[in-house]
C-alpha cells in the first residue's frame, strides 16, 4: 500500500496523476460538474443524442416491456429478440450480408481480432490506433506491424517485405478517425493495398459513425468505400448517445466471431434499454434530423477552428469535430486546462501514454447542438489563456 501511496504522489509531481470529476446533470452543451455549470467540450455526444427523447422513450418503453436485464450471456439465454432486431437493422444499414452487437468499443476490438487471428496470421496497424485495438492484437497472438500514422508507404514497405515468407491471413487495422488528432485513415488508399496484397481492411469508426457521410454510415460512407471494407466497426456510445458497440461483416465473419471472440462469448449481453436506444439512433441517424445535426456539427467545427487556427494555434491536422490544440509539455497543458476549467470551459488536458511525449494538448470535442456564441466565446477565452500560460513561462 505504501508503494502505491508513494507511486501516486510521484504521478502527482509530474503533473501526471489522473482523477475523475463527477457529472450531476445529463449530457448537453451545458453540465454540471460539483454544482458548477460548464460548456462541455469533451463529451463524445456529437449529435446531441444522448438526451434525445425518442432514445429515452425508446429505452423506458423496452425497459417496462423486457426488463433491466438480459440475463445471460447471448450464447445461453441471453440473445433477446432486440438484439436480432438491431443486428438486422444494422447490416441493413450498412450494406453487409450480417452484423454483431458487443458490449462496448473495447470488447468489440478484443474480441473481433482476437477471435478471427492467430499466431501464424499477421496484423498491420496505424501507430495511433485505438488501445483497444492494440489490446485484441495482444490477445491475438499474431504477429503486429506497426506503421507510420497514415504512412501509405511505409504500410506498403512492410506487406512487400512480408510477402515473401506469407503463411496466414493478413488484417490491416486503423481507426477511421482517429481520437486523438481527429483526422481521418486514407480509406481509398487503404482498400488499394488490402486488394493488391489480398489483406482484410478493418475500421474502427467510433467517432466517424453517425457524423461522416451524407447518411451518416461514416468514414467509409464519406471515401465511397464501405463494400470494400471487411469489417466495420463501431460504437452506440459516441454520435449515436447510448452504448455498446457493432460489426458489420460478412456472415462468415459473423458466425465466426459468434463462436470465437471470448468477450462476446464470456459475457452477459446488453441490457433491453440500451438496445432500444441504439435502434431509435439508428433511425434518428439515418433520417432527416441526423442530416441536420451532422450540418450543425460541421458548421460548429469550422467555427471554432477557425478562430483557433486565425491566432496561430496548431490543430494537429485535425478535419473533424474532434480538436486537438497541441500545447507540447504535460505541466502547462494541465495548467491551462484547470484554468479553462475554472473559467467555465470543460475540456480535457492529454497527455502520455494516451499521446507520445511532447505532444501534450487540449482536446475539445463539439457537439451539434453548442451554440454559435458559446463557441466564439470559448475558442477566444481558450486563445487568451493559452497565450497567458506561455507569457508565464518564458
Ligand atoms: C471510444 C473508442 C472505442 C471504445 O468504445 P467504447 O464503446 O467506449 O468501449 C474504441 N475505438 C475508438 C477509436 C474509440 O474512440
């Protein structure tokens, strides 16, 4: 215990230690964190969904009607009638022959590479991906190649070099946007070279599900790609304002997963509720209001970066809603953050091992549903106090 103790005091001293601040109201624009209310800007809640009434009512209607729980893990007594029903709707939304709902972004990435590959199989992976998906490469036990963020070359150096000695199957893994730059993989390239080399292409798009594409399908919506992606996946807890998680897949991927992937295998399915939310989502998403908060998220994202970028600011190549402001060291961007904080503005400070060193920032995320002036006034108020900070430390 003292070890621990002294571990978290030496954290502390290096501006590392992290801590969790209590939210006492729903997710908005606005939220109240200890009795204070703040503009929330680092909430994945993209289009405002995750206090929509129809997803509430959706999930209130399926809880009197089924229940708070589903029991029992899918392959037992726990594969309910709503969860065939979003399969469904899912697989038709996204074009593919079947689709499979996991528990979370996290158990989906474990279990989909770990169930579909082994140590005779090869996996190549974007250095900035998901640590979920670095997680289910681990648990794979395949061999894991890691190349350049978005490095098109380098990914190809390396399946040429690999090609001579090939034995198993071959998995090319990236996220679609990436969370912590929020720029995008080069789907079209991507699909190029997973056809040259005969690789499968997978794509995690928990942050471009439900923003990207005229209909909202996402980044491979948004490259005219999706048929050439092997594996989508992505996320109920972000854009779509409820939980869990999905892959759109062929049905063999599908009924493989169904009898490998131990995190979908070994655990008790989600819940009435939650299911009911995703298909309202789905719905919302795929209709006329999604359109319209997709516009109102774009439109709120040229804003904000607009003024960010007007004074000077490095945004990390950023071409989404997700806005990194690279600030460099752990100490100030703490600093201005807690300031941020203090002035209204609730963002988060990032630092490693989430970003390698020396690239500590600011992290903010829009939302459809800011407002105009929120926006204006907290991108000057963040420029203010980032210029402050460094006027101290020189
Ligand atoms: C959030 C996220 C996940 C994890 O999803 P959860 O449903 O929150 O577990 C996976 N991949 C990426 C890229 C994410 O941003």
């Amino acid at each position: 215990m003292q070890e621990l103790q002294r571990q978290l005091v030496e954290l502390a001293e290096r501006g590392m230690l992290r801590s969790l601040r209590c939210i006492d109201s729903a997710q908005g624009p606005r939220v109240s964190v200890d009795g204070e209310e703040k503009l929330l800007l680092c909430s994945n809640n993209y289009l405002g969904l995750a206090n929509h009434p129809l997803l509430v009512e959706a999930a209130i209607k399926a809880t009197r009607d089924f229940g708070t729980g589903s029991g029992a893990s899918r392959l037992v007594s726990g594969s309910m009638n709503l969860h065939h029903r979003l399969e469904e709707r899912l697989a038709g939304f996204k074009g593919t022959e079947a689709a499979l709902v996991f528990n979370s972004g996290y158990a989906a990435n474990n279990g989909i590479i770990q169930g579909l590959l082994g140590p005779a199989d090869v996996v190549f992976s974007d250095r900035l991906n998901h640590a979920s998906i670095i997680d289910g490469c681990r648990l794979s036990g395949a061999r894991v190649l890691v190349f350049e963020h978005n490095d098109m070359a380098a990914l190809e150096a390396l399946m040429r070099q690999e090609s001579a000695n090939r034995k198993g199957r071959w998995l090319i893994v990236v996220d679609g946007v990436f969370s912590m730059d929020g720029d995008l993989a080069p789907l079209d390239q991507l699909v190029r070279l997973k056809q040259r080399y005969d690789a499968w292409l997978m794509v995690d798009d928990a942050h471009g599900g439900g923003v990207l594409g005229d209909s909202g399908r996402g980044t491979g919506e948004f490259f005219g790609c999706s048929d050439s992606i092997d594996l989508q996946m992505g996320t109920f807890g972000k854009a779509y304002g409820s939980f869990g998680a999905y892959l759109a897949a062929s049905r063999a991927i599908v009924d493989t997963l169904i009898n490998r992937a131990r995190s979908f295998i070994f655990s008790t399915s989600l819940p009435p509720g939650v299911l009911a939310a995703n298909l309202a989502a789905i719905d919302l998403i795929a209709g006329s209001e999604g359109q319209r908060r997709r516009q109102q998220l774009a439109f709120n994202r040229a804003l904000f970066s607009r003024i960010l970028l007007d004074a000077g600011l490095d945004l990390c190549g950023s071409q989404t809603q997700i806005v990194p402001i690279l600030i460099g060291e752990p100490a100030p961007t703490m600093a201005i953050a807690d300031e941020l904080f203090r002035q209204g503005i609730f963002l988060s400070g990032i630092r490693p091992p989430t970003v390698p060193a020396g690239t500590c920032r600011l992290r903010a995320t829009l939302m459809a549903d800011h407002s105009q002036a929120e926006l204006q006034q907290a991108a000057r108020l963040i420029v203010a106090t980032i210029a402050g900070e460094l006027a101290r430390n020189d």
